[in-house]
C-alpha cells in the first residue's frame, strides 16, 4: 500500500536529515524539519501523483482499488487532490501562514476521507485494499500534520511576511536563526519588478501639504 509507505516516510525521512546535518538540532528547527517534511509527502504527494492522475487518467482502474462502481465524480475528486497537491509542493519555496493554511485544510480533508473510509468499511463491507488501508494512512498523516502544526506554533509562530521582506509575528514562538537557507519554507518574499525603484523614489520625495487659504496673496 503506497500511502502507508508515504506515511511512514513522512516520519523516517526528515529524522535521517536531522541526523545527517551538521546544523544543531535545536527544538525549533526539529519541528521546522518534521512539518516541511509531512507538507511535501503527505500534501504534494498523496494529492498530486497518488491522488490526481490515477482518478483523471485511469478512474476505472482507481475506482476498483478502492472497492467503487466508476463515476464522473472521480475527474472532479481527482483535480481536488491535485490542486491540494500543488500547494503541497509550493511549501518547498514559501513558508510562514502558507504552512498553516495548507496544512490546515488538507487535514480537515483527510480526517473527512478516513471517516468516509470507515464508513464504507463498516457498512457495506468494503474491504478493498485501497479503502481498509487507506484509512489508516489520510487518518495519520491529518493527525500528524494537526500536531506538527500545533508544535510549530508553540515552538516558532508563524510569520506574515510583507513585501519588503521584514517579518511580523502572528504567533508566539522564538525566532529559528539556524534554519538554513536551502532548508526551505523559511525565505522571504521577493520584491517585485521595479519595486526597489519605486521605494527609492518614495524615500526621496517629500510632499508638504498646506491649506488652500494660506495660498491666498493677503
């Protein structure tokens, strides 16, 4: 089953880079790890190449895994976890409340997904291996991802980035100074084209406002 794989790779794979990197494993940057981590494998990939091709591209195939009858519902289920699947890889290059918003939806979801697999399981029996099974992977990685959110919190806060790049706290935590660069979620946001002209101009420019009766000859 590749979902339980991938959620045990949520787990397994930011320990190895915790272990392998020379960086110190302060608690704010072991949470930092463990949510970049389970965002990209439990987001990006269960929703876009587990998710989104196998209910566009071969919904017949896909709907008898799961123990369904075909249905046109699956092209829209499908682009639903592909879209989902796409904000899943973007936490790779942005970090702050993007985190929180993906992580949070994409939670509720899973939870809803496993309810509905219990459900089928109970009910009507449904013992296919990608329903039974896959209520055990979308109910950890909802609950996996809710906690390293909570965690992230309470560690670090989360950041409203501005477009100038300077940084406003929205929650309580510590700042995570040893979050390298290339340990991505943690960067700013770029200005945009012209933007650094445009600021220049403003910081040059003073306006002097008066009024109008003082213009008046007397």
């Amino acid at each position: 089953m590749i979902a339980l794989l991938i959620a045990a790779l949520m787990v397994v794979l930011p320990l190895l880079h915790l272990a392998f990197s020379k960086v110190p494993r302060t608690p704010q940057r072991v949470v930092h790890i463990l949510l970049l981590y389970a965002l990209v494998l439990g987001v990006g990939v269960i929703g876009l190449p587990m998710g989104f091709i196998p209910h566009v591209f071969f919904p017949d195939q896909a709907a008898e895994l799961i123990g369904w009858a075909p249905s046109p519902f699956q092209l829209e289920v499908g682009f639903h976890d592909g879209a989902w699947g796409i904000l899943g890889f973007l936490c790779i290059w942005i970090g702050g409340l993007f985190w929180l918003a993906t992580g949070l939806g994409w939670s509720f979801f899973m939870l809803g997904a496993t309810y509905g697999h219990i459900r089928e399981t109970v009910i009507r029996g449904d013992y296919a291996s990608y329903n039974f099974f896959t209520m055990f992977s979308d109910g950890f990685i909802g609950i996996w991802i809710l906690v390293l959110l909570y965690l992230y919190w309470r560690q670090v806060g989360f950041r409203k980035w501005e477009v100038q790049g300077a940084p406003h706290r929205v929650a309580t935590g510590a700042a995570i100074p040893d979050i390298l660069i290339r340990e991505v979620g943690g960067r700013r946001v770029p200005r945009q084209p012209g933007q650094v002209r445009k600021e220049a101009a403003l910081t040059r420019l003073t306006r002097v406002v008066c009024p109008a009766s003082h213009l008046r000859a007397p």
